[in-house]
DNA sequence: AACGTCGCCGCAAACGTTTGCATTGAATGA
DNA sequence: TCATTCAATGCAAACGTTTGCGGCGACGTT
C-alpha cells in the first residue's frame, strides 16, 4: 500500500501538458484557456488531487501553522483556551501545532526551538511557572517570529498579549462579600511570584479600602495555596484559631475554596451563615458542591479567540504595516452561587 | 525585522565551500575532512543554523509531524490522552498536529482532509459522537496513511486500537460494593448508543451475577446521565422512591454520581453507611466531596501514549516490514475512597 | 612514466509548487 | 505580404536540503 501522492505533475503528464499550465488552470488563471481548465479541473477531481502543503510552504515560506506553547494541557482553563484558538485558527485556514512545557523551563524552551524549526508563522505562548529567563523568547521575536502572549505574558518582550483582569476579578469577589454583610474577609493567596495572584490580591485590597475595610495582614495568607486542598485546608484551619476570626474567604482558586469549605463545615460552622466563599476559575465541580461555590469565571475560550485573532492579524500584516503591540485586558465575570449569598 | 532565517547555502558561501559539503560536515560524513567540519559547525553554531524542516519534509516526503483528531480537547478524559500523544511523540522526535472536531461529523471530516493536506505522517482518531459514516477515514487508510484509533473506535477499519476496558471497570466497580456488603446495586447507565456504556453495565451484570445477586431491571436507568447532574439527581429521586430502594449506585460517570449523591443526602441519607456511591473516571472533584467518591480511574495519560507508539512504530516501519493491527485493551484502576466503604 | 588509489569536495538532480519571461501560432491590420 | 498583437502555453528558476556520481590533486606502486 504504496503511498500514492497525486501531484501536479502527474495530472501534466496525463494531460500533456506543462505543471506550470495545471498549476494555472487550477488557479482559474486568465492565461489558461476555458477548455484546458476543464480539462484539468476534471482529472484534479478524478484522481482527487491534493495540493502538497509542504511544497508550497517551502516555496512561500509559509506554513499556514500557528505554534502554541502551553503549560499544561489537561487544566480546564487551558484545554480552554486550546479550544478557543483552535476555533479561529481552522476558520482562518491555519492549523494548530501543540506543545506542552508541563511546567518545566527546559521543556519550554525545547518546545520554542521546536515549533520554530517547524516554521509555525507564528507563536501563542504562555509561560511555565519556572520560566524567568526570556532569552529564548527574545531569539524568536528577534528573528521576527509573530509572537502574542496569553495568561502569563512576560512584560519584556514588545508584543501583543492578552490577560485576564486578574485584579477586576479579585476586586469584584470581594466586593460581593462586602455587600452580602461579610466584614473580616480573609484571602487564601496564591504565590507571588506569578502576576496573576498579586492582581487577585490587589483587587481584594482595593475593595476593602473602597470600603473602609481595614486590611488586615493577619487575614492575607499569602502561601502556595495554589493547587493543593491540603495546605488550603491547614491554612483555613489557621484561619479559624485566630481570636477574631473571619466571617468570609476569598480563594485564589476554587480547590482552595473547596479545602476552606470542607475545613469550615469540619468545625461545625455553616457555608455561607457563618463563614462566606468565594472563590476563582469557575472550575466545573463549584457547580456541584454543597452549597454550591460563588466563583470568578475566567474567560478561557475568548482568551483563545482573541489570542489567535492578534496572532493571524500579526502573521498576515503586509510587511510595510506597521503592527502595534496591543494588550487586551478580558474582564471577568462573578458567578453567584450559594456559598456567598447569606 | 526581516526573517533571516540562516540556510546551508548562507554557511556556503560565507565558507566559499558548496552546500553539499555543508550538509555532509554537518551530518559527521566521512567524505569530509576533520578541519572542514570544524569550520562549518563553528559557524553554524555562530549564526545559530536551524534546519528548514519543510524543506527536509519535502525532500524525504517525512514531515516528522502527526495529527489528532479529538473529539472536545476541554474534556478532562481526552486532554490527558493529548498529554499522553504529547508526551510520547516528543520523545520520537514528532510534533503534534491537533484538530478538534467538537462532536461534529462535518467538522471530522474536515479536519481530517486538513491534517492529510499537511501531510502528516500518520493520525490518531477518536470519532465525534456524530459519525456514523467512515469514508473520509477509509479514504485515509486506503491512501496508506498510518492510522490509530483510542477510545472511540472504528470497527470496520482495520489498524490498531487502542481503547479502555469498560467491561472491566463496571464489573471491578460493582464487584467492590458487593463485597461491602451491598446487596440492592442501581445503575445510572449513559446512552446505550456509545458502545463503552453498553459495557460498563455489561461489567455490572456480570458482577451481580458471578456473585449471585438478581439483575434487577428495575434499577438499572438507562437514560442519559451522561454529562448532566440534574438528571442524575432526577433519576436517583426516582430510585430513592422505589418499594424497595437500592442500597447501592453505580453510576457511569463522576457526575453523576455527585448527583446522586447530593440528592440521597437530601433525603436524610447517608453515604456510604446507607447507600454507597461508585463513580467512573476519577475526575479530581471526586477526592474533594464529602465524603470522598470511590470511582474507576481511566487510563487516558496511558492511553494516549501507547496510542502513540503504536502509531509511531507504524509510520517507522519499513517498507516490507508487515504491520499487524493490534488492539489494546487498557485496564481501569478502581480508585476506593469514601463513598463506597461502610 | 604510467597507472591505481584515496581523500576531499562540487555538480546537479530531486522533492512539488509557483511565476516571470520566452515562445509559439494564429489572427489582425496596413 | 509582412509586421503587430494577442491568446495560450512552456521553460526554467526558485524555496532548502540531500545524495549519487564524478572530478581532481596527491600519493604510492609497478
């Protein structure tokens, strides 16, 4: 089962005629005469002729793929994403190429010098946790690579990105706490090295202020809560010991949230009587607990979109346009479940 | 900001050598002399030299690239088998082409004809819920592309699969609840048109069987609870209020099982002490309920990757070598938790 | 001196396609 | 009748790489 490839130049021969003819009679070129048009187009049909889109990538030096470096395939927010690019990108004519750094540096840039070598014309990425140097970020963007951010954008690359308002988010989650009655709002942060939970935790800051909420240092646990129920459980439990302890939490993610609940429920207080939730992702499972979790949804599939919409506009710039770098900003949206609302 | 990408022909010319002596000093040939090589890498290494894979596709019709056809990359089953493909192919050497088909045949059939465009070396489907129609995948097989199907296969083609032995699971995940002494097992069954459900209750009938239990049609809902809690929480209502109600669910997914469950405690049951709860998939939810759901953890990240080798091995066979389909079957791994131990 | 050997390298073709330019033959005009 | 025009097609180069084959100079052998 020989590997048959129909080419131009079979459907030449065949006809007898020259490729460049095929090749002009399959473009509808005004050169080639109704007749050979018909004659071609027929057999092109016939033998079901496919155009090979190495050769015409190595002869345009485009390969009408798009590069997307992602930290982690399998979290919702992510595939998310993934779904959302591959949504514009197959309806512009390109095809998407995969790569995931699972969180690792080296990975990463593996996966960069990868999708360079297969000569994507352009590049989604959003960057591993570890990542702190950018040099092999700056040697595709240097070499003139389209480039565009999403999520974790690094800031000192000059190209468009796209986040999420982070801070909007954080600001609106406890807001909604201040205004079903909740006073001592404690936060289960995540780490401060990646932008993204500073944000979170300036909206908290600024919606307490705008409050006349005191910010109360002792209420910020400013630890890796991140992605384990354990420690955002030891943490509530610190929480509750205090002498005047908190009446509602703000998590930096919903499986905090969901430690905090079940450590909460663990004291025999009520979600949300006693001590209200909230907390951020809008992850699948906060629909279905008891009570459901109030959450912060985060606009993945759009972030997707608008990502790999910048990106083709990038890719397909005549080379006199001048591109600006432009940040999108993609607000956030509070879903009110049961855990907020006294 | 031109892209200059560096080609053999620059480090040529630079060296006022020919470009075959380029490519040879880079490949080790022994044709070349010790001081040449040096020159030639050491330049290379200078303009940091990328081989133009396309270019390298063209010439050896090998594009070191596979495609995947998925049918909803946000699903946590099918990102993790993405993962896995990921994994394995990037270790080979292969990137990962990856076209989501949202369930939809149309969508399938294109994005099929778009991975066969770009001349992949070969394609791992699962099929869209839609497809009844193997055409367009026949037209591949026939054209002599390497094919590998993973979870939803296609029987009429022959190449090698690679699925999940539901039988298995549902029979290990009954099995268990009987020897906890549950005697009155229900079954919230997904939709019988997807072969997997249809052996996931297999499993459960053979359990209640072999152990001398009655099959109690009765208890057995074959609707859909596929993905939705709310009817899993309307059918458990409906097992809850049967003369005599079961003492023990399996349900065909972690979701509904959660709905099973919230709704049994909402009528002053408790899990597992009275009924106990069995799930299927192992989502991450389920170690974070209270209490925490016993479910059968799906091999997908395993999956994906013997998804791959098998089609890896398939596309670097040689010519006369024989290929011989295989179908593996991956075992399910009851995951015992909470939810199911009295 | 003539011949063979060997190390090192370049030429040219090939992969499939596009495209500027040249070529052909026929029709038109003077 | 000859030059001009035009429609229709072919030629060849190019994209970047690999590779069979042949060339060439240096050396050793008879």
């Amino acid at each position: 089962m020989k590997s048959n490839q129909i080419t131009i130049k079979d459907i030449a021969r065949e006809l007898d005629i020259s490729p460049s003819t095929v090749s002009r009679a399959l473009k509808d070129h005004p050169d080639i005469s109704p007749k050979t048009k018909k004659q071609v187009r027929e057999l092109a049909e016939k033998l079901n002729y496919q155009p090979n889109s190495i050769a015409l990538s190595l002869r345009s030096s485009k390969s009408n793929t798009i590069g997307v470096v992602i930290p982690q395939v399998v979290h919702f927010f992510f595939s998310t994403i993934i779904s959302g690019i591959e949504d514009i990108a197959y309806a512009a004519g390109y095809s998407v190429m995969v790569a995931q750094s699972n969180e690792s540096y080296d990975r990463e840039v593996m996966d960069t010098k990868a999708l360079f070598n297969n000569r994507v014309d352009g590049i989604l990425v959003s960057m591993s946790r570890e990542t702190t140097d950018y040099a092999h970020l700056e040697f595709l963007h240097n070499r003139g690579i389209p480039m565009v951010f999403y999520d974790r954008v690094c800031d000192s690359i000059d190209c468009s990105k796209v986040v999420v308002d982070d801070f909007d988010g954080g600001y609106r989650a406890t807001k909604h706490l201040i205004e079903q009655g909740y006073k001592r709002i404690a936060h289960l942060a995540g780490p401060h090295s990646l932008h993204m939970f500073r944000q979170r935790l300036d909206g908290y800051k600024k919606a307490l202020q705008e409050h006349g909420l005191p910010i109360d240092e002792s209420l910020i646990l400013p630890e890796n809560a991140s992605d384990d129920e354990n420690v955002a459980k030891e943490l509530t439990e610190r929480l509750l010991n205090l002498d005047e302890r908190p009446d509602a939490i703000f998590a930096n993610n919903d499986i905090a949230a969901l430690g905090a609940m079940i450590t909460i429920k663990e004291h025999g207080l009520k979600v949300p009587s006693d001590i209200g939730i909230v907390g951020f992702s809008n992850w699948r499972f906060t629909a279905l607990t008891e009570p459901t979790i109030t959450t912060v949804a985060q606009p993945g599939f759009e972030m997707g979109q608008e990502a790999a919409r910048l990106l083709i506009e990038a890719i397909e710039a005549k080379d006199d346009e001048v591109i600006t770098s432009v940040t999108k900003v993609l607000k956030t949206e509070l879903v009110v479940r049961g855990s907020s609302v006294k």
